[in-house]
C-alpha cells in the first residue's frame, strides 16, 4: 500500500472545502506564514500562482528552504495560530475535511504505522489535527509529492480482472502502443470488429501491466456506465441501499483514484454520445481503456486488426490443434475461409480436435455454408444496431454443429444465452440448472464456446457466440424452466442479505428479456413474482419497465382474471409511492380491493386470500406515509386477520413487508415513520411469537440500524450486540441475517474508533464469507 499522506493530497482536501473568496495562493501563503508573506498587501504574480499550483498538485516538492524552517519543531507553533485564525475559518466544512483526512491516515496505516496514525487520530483540536497532518505531510513525504490512489484491494469485492487466454499471442507492439497512448492522454478507444480479440487485448494489457498501477477495474458494460458502477460490490454496501445510493458511494470511491489506476470498460457498443453519462465519467483522473465495435473520431483510437495470417494465425491454430501441422496448406485454407476472424479460428481448432475430422472435411463444411460470400468481401461491423454478421455467424453455427454436443451440453448453451454478457457465478449455475457436476460446462469450457473468468469465479459466452446458441437452441420458457424456476423461487424466498445479489438481480432481468414465451402463464407468473424482489432490492429504474412487461404479457395473452389485474394495480400503486405520490397510489390499491371483494368467498382461495392480505398490508403502508396511523393500523389488522382465517399466517409476508418498509423509510432519513413501522413489526412479534424468537432478533437489528443512522452509537451497539446473539442461537454465524449484524458493528465501532472491536468483526466477517 503506498502512503496517502502526501501534501498534495492533504492540501487538495482543504482547497477542495475553501470558500471562493479565500483563494489558493493565499491559503499555500498562510500555511507556510513564515516563509512566505501572507499579508493581503502582498503582491502575487502568475508566477507565484503558477508555483503554489505545481506544489499542491504535486508536480513540484515544497522547496527545502521551507522544509528545513518548519524542521524546527517550535515553529509550527505559528501554523497552528495561522490555521485557527486564518484558514478554518475559511473553510465551508471544516469537519468533513477532517474526516477525509482522517480516510488519507486509515489508508496509510502500513506505510505511518498504527502508533503514529492513532496519535494523529487522537488529536481533538481542529487546528492542532491540521497541524499535525501537514507536519507529517511536508516532513515525512517530501520525496512523494505524487497523488496516489487509495488501494481497494481490501474493499472492493468485484470487477477484477478477468482470466485472460493462456494461448493469446502477437500484438506486442499494440500493447506497447496502448501504454504509450494512455500515458499522453488518460482515455483510449481500443476498436474493432467483433470477435477479432479487444477483449482479450485488454485481458492481457492489464496482466502484462499490473505492477504500474494501484488499481485496476474491469467493467462488462451493458447499457449504462452508472450501472456499471452501480452494480460494484464494496465491503459497506448493505442490502438496504438504493441503485442510486450505491452509484453515489461508489462514485465518491472512484473520483478519488488518480492517474496510477486504470479502469477498462469492456463491450462499450455504443456512440460516446449514446450513453449520458460518459463525459462526467471520463473528466476523472483515472485512466480509462475502453473496446468497443464503433468507429471513435472524436478519442484517441487503437485499432486492432487481424493477426498475421502466416504466421500468428497459424501458430493460434496449431495451438488449439496440434496435429493439423501435418497439412499445414489445407490449415492456411481454413485460415483464409475464415477470413482472418480470430475467435472463429481458435472455434475452428478446438473443433477440429473435437470431432476428430480431417482438415480437409472442416475446409470443405465451412465452404458449404451456402452464404456464397465471396472471400473478397471484407468483414466488417460497426454500430449499424446489429453488431451481427452474416458469414462469421453461419460459421460459428456450422461449427457448433459439427461438435455434436450431447442434448446436456446443448441444454447448458442454451441456459447461458439466456444470461448477462458479464457472467454468471460457476456454482449459482451449477445449482441453478441442478447439475450433478460441472464436467459437461467444463467441456464447453475446454472446446471454446463457453469462456471461464477463473478471477472473479463466472462463466459466459462471448456476444457473438450468444447469438449463435440463440439461434440454435431457440431459449423458451419450456425448454429453460429448471433456470426459470429456480430464479423463481429465489424470487419468492424472503431473507435479508447483506448487499444486493447482482448476480441474480442481472440473471433475473437477462432471463426475462430474452426468452421465447411459449408458456405465457409461467411466464406471467415469473414476471408477476420478480417484482416484489427487485422492488425489495430497490432495482427502482427497471420497475416501469418490468410493470409495462407485465401489462403487455397480460393483454397479448388474453390473461385478464381479476387477481392479475389487481396485482398489475398494486404494482403501478408501487410505482406511485417511489414517486412519492401518496395520493395516487392510494386510489390504485382502493380500486385493486374493490376488484378482489368482487370475487365471491366460495371462490377466494389460498393465493387469492394472500393477495388481498398483502394489499390491506401494502394499503397500511400508504397510510403510514400519508401519517394516518389509525387507518394504517386498522388496515395491518384486517391483513392480520385474512392470514389467520385462511390459515396462511406463517408465510411472513406481512413482518417481511413491514421490515422492507421499515428500510425504505430509514433511507428517506424518515426516522420517526422508521420507528413507527418497526414498533408495528414488534407488537406483531410480541403478541404471537414472544421475545424469545427470531423475528424479534430481526426487530433489534433493525433498532440498531436506526440508532446507527441517527448517530446513537450506544443504542445501536445495545440493540445490535442483542440481535448478534440471538440471530447466532437461533441460526448460527455462518447465514446472511448474522452477516449483516458483524457489518453494521464493524462499521459502528469503526466509526465509534474503537479499533479492537472493528478488528474483531472485521475478522468475523472474512470468516463468513471464507466459507
């Protein structure tokens, strides 16, 4: 880890809180008061401006002389007077200063050690803190003035680098380019056509030149640059943060890397001006290497183009198929079929050593494809909406045909093509698809159509090999229920994680995007159940668009019965109430009673009793917001009393509801509604359960986490040690509701700086998520 503590860093924090009449030069003149004359008569050229630039952006070391005056351990007596008098004073928040200079110490610890960081800590006195840091700063770092970045290796629990190819080869005098270019400026396009290896280039780049940056990230981008920053997994998200939340704490992370970290945003298949995001994005510091199939005019460009065919393509081939060197002319005529296309290539090999065929019967399948494309015809694809081409998927068809995968390997292609272009958990897919073992994945993984990040644990497909498995397998409802099913139930299990399970989260919305509807009432219920989950995940932008599916599947499928309509009702009331429309929402779960009042008793059975229950319960919540406790109490009863007399009271979903709610409310900083809710939720428990149970342990859980927000630090350790205890009598410590307990006391005592206890939850935490 390297120090942080630099003055250009520390320095940067202060001009960064200033106020816009307290300027630069005289904020560097007063900190060094005997150096330099910071009376307001003095004369500033743009010399001098120019100078105090170079020293806090850490292109030049604060000189010696200066360096050597403050040597003198009494003369920072005077900094001291210079930074109570003249510059808190200029500060518009003098406490969020400290506290990043306090995240500059805690990232330093290896580099200062834990005695120096906790005395600095331990400094009350604003100014004499200041003083310190800058005393460390100027006299313990002055031969590194750079700006580092803070190293994430400790917190940040995703997008690493994938596996790249062991049999990548050539492109070195690219790769030499691309350093070079990143280092003249911080942004560079690495374009060409699909499949031609830009993945794999950026693979390798990061590989080959890890040791020259503090930090590297590896998006799979799919739509949205905030998304992709969304959907970083860091040590402190929790499960009760909004996709809004989670950009804005990421983002806050990533503004403080610098030019000695990269992030490489992967299958970037848009315009630049296509995504709206983009320019704040690139005006970071950190240096940023995006692929993408576009043609860039207004970036820097690296084009990557076709391996020499003689003598890289061919070595590629032989790698994948050794014993085609003993026809090495038959070998270049595939190679020409072929047109150069790496990923096509390397499929071709690996199948020629698959199906056991002679060169020659390859050369002459793939000529038989039957697109009589002249091979004359250059390949090309750029952003024309299809990202497709003609002859190279008919001959990763063909390929995929003369594999003869068994109906399992088939079964696997299919499943995958269903799934998001970023990957998929190995062992999430195994129990998913309820597979005996992985060796049928492991074979497509071995002949190339199916790609391992062994990194970050995933399998996927590669974009254009997803096309092909669509069109080959035709991925339906049906033909793809034991995936369908199994997100299903994922969808309809109530529990509280610790931080949202993107993978499924991405699985669920891949899955009903891309499949076939040949079953429309699985699939409406399919869609019907995700809702609630990613609502309880606040996925809150996909909502509408899932609601409209809905509706849409509902009206093409003639599926109108009156328990749908209401819950397509409930859904769009949903909708109103994150738009903070009470009203509305209200008048939407009104209209959806009335529709399930009008189904007569004798016909009201188990599913249909839970709907109606939910929405008395749902109704309560509106009112909740509305602050009409006796409605909102009145309408939880009659939920309450449907359960009972249905016999369905053990479902939780109403103490499911009421904790969501209860999260949504403390994030809208609503403490007092917070506390409402939850005291609901406790008279529930306490009436029918007792405090002995484990829904009561959930309860002091979320007290604690109310106490922790309003900045209670006794109450919440009181609550939160008690939900510890009684989560781990009843469950054990190895779930996610006591993973979540260890989180929010880790961060307590952290923030409490109560270092052994941070260190014991700290380690609590690492020893969950080992096993």
């Amino acid at each position: 880890m390297k120090n942080r503590l630099t003055f250009s860093n520390v320095i940067g924090i202060l001009l960064d809180k200033k106020k816009k009449t307290y300027p630069q030069h005289q904020l560097v003149r007063s900190l060094f008061s005997l150096s330099l004359d910071d009376s307001e008569y003095a004369e500033i050229t743009d010399a001098d401006n120019i100078k105090y630039s170079n020293w806090c952006n850490g292109v030049r070391p604060i000189p010696l002389e200066i360096i050597r005056t403050y040597e003198d351990e009494g003369n920072f007596d005077f900094m001291q007077d210079d930074f109570r008098d003249k510059i808190i004073p200029n500060l518009l928040n003098e406490t969020q200063a400290r506290s990043q200079c306090e995240e500059l110490i805690e990232d330093s610890r290896t580099v200062i050690g834990n005695q120096k960081a906790d005395e600095i800590l331990g400094i009350q006195a604003l100014d004499q803190f200041f003083t310190e840091v800058i005393r460390y700063a100027i006299l313990n770092d002055h031969n590194h003035s750079t700006l580092y970045s803070p190293d994430l290796t400790e917190v940040l629990l995703s997008s690493k680098v994938p596996t790249a190819t062991k049999a990548f080869l050539g492109r070195k005098e690219e790769l030499k380019s691309a350093l070079s270019l990143l280092q003249e400026q911080a942004l560079l396009f690495v374009t060409g056509i699909a499949g031609i290896g830009k993945s794999e280039f950026a693979k390798t780049f990061a590989n080959k030149n890890k040791k020259k940056y503090t930090n590297i990230l590896f998006f799979h981008y799919e739509g949205s640059i905030k998304k992709c920053i969304a959907g970083l997994s860091f040590e402190g998200d929790t499960s009760e943060m909004t996709e809004d939340e989670l950009f804005q704490n990421h983002y806050q992370t990533l503004q403080k890397l610098r030019s000695d970290s990269l992030i490489i945003l992967d299958n970037f298949n848009v315009l630049p001006k296509d995504d709206p995001f983009f320019k704040e994005f690139i005006r970071n510091d950190f240096q940023i290497l995006i692929t993408t199939r576009c043609k860039i005019t207004s970036f820097q460009t690296l084009e990557i183009k076709e391996l020499d065919k003689a003598n890289e393509l061919t070595a590629l081939f032989y790698q994948y198929s050794p014993a085609a060197k003993a026809e090495p002319e038959t070998t270049s005529d595939i190679i020409n079929e072929l047109k150069g296309h790496t990923l096509t290539i390397c499929l071709a090999a690996l199948s020629l050593s698959a199906s056991g065929m002679e060169p020659e019967e390859l050369l002459f399948e793939l000529k038989s494809c039957g697109l009589n494309i002249h091979s004359g015809e250059a390949v090309e694809i750029y952003k024309d909406e299809e990202f497709s081409e003609a002859l190279m998927i008919e001959h990763l068809r063909k390929l995929l045909q003369l594999n003869q995968l068994t109906t399992e390997q088939m079964d696997i292609l299919r499943n995958l093509s269903l799934l998001p272009n970023s990957g998929v958990l190995k062992n999430a897919f195994k129990k998913w698809l309820k597979l005996g073992t992985l060796n049928e994945v492991n074979y497509l993984v071995r002949y190339g159509f199916v790609m391992d990040d062994e990194e970050n644990k995933k399998i996927s497909l590669h974009p254009l090999i997803q096309d092909v498995a669509m069109l080959e397998t035709m991925p339906s409802v049906s033909n793809c229920r034991t995936l369908i099913d199994s997100l299903h139930l994922i969808c309809l299990t109530h529990g509280l994680e610790v931080r949202r399970p993107e993978n499924v989260i991405l699985s669920l919305i891949s899955v009903g995007e891309r499949v076939l509807v040949d079953e429309p009432e699985a699939y409406l219920l399919f869609l019907q159940d995700m809702f609630p989950y990613l609502d309880k995940y606040l996925v809150i932008d996909y909502l509408p668009k899932l609601m409209e599916r809905i509706s849409y599947t509902m009206e093409k499928h003639g599926l109108n019965s009156i328990s749908d309509r209401a819950l397509l009702l409930d859904y769009k009331a949903e909708l109103f109430v994150i738009r903070k429309d009470y009203g509305n929402a209200l008048k939407k779960r009104i209209k959806a009673l009335e529709l399930l009042h009008s189904i007569p008793l004798s016909d009201m059975d188990r599913k249909t009793s839970a709907l109606l229950s939910n929405l008395h319960n749902n109704i309560s919540n509106v009112y909740l917001f509305l602050k009409n406790g006796k409605e909102a109490a009145e309408h939880l009863k009659m939920a309450l009393e449907i359960r009972r007399e249905y016999g369905i009271f053990e479902t939780h979903d109403t103490l499911q509801q009421l904790m969501n709610l209860t999260n949504m409310l403390i994030l809208a900083k609503d403490y007092d509604l917070a506390n409402q809710a939850l005291s609901l939720y406790e008279s529930l428990v306490l009436e029918h359960e007792g405090d002995n149970s484990f829904d009561y342990a959930i309860c002091q859980m979320g007290k604690g986490i109310i106490a922790l927000s309003q900045n209670n630090p006794e109450k919440a350790e009181l609550y939160l040690l008690e939900a510890e205890q009684k989560i781990t009598a009843f469950m054990g410590t190895d779930n996610d509701y006591s993973k979540t307990c260890y989180r929010y006391l880790h961060n307590l005592y952290s923030r409490w700086h109560k270092r052994e206890q941070a260190l014991e939850y700290r380690e609590k935490l690492l020893q969950v998520n080992q096993n």
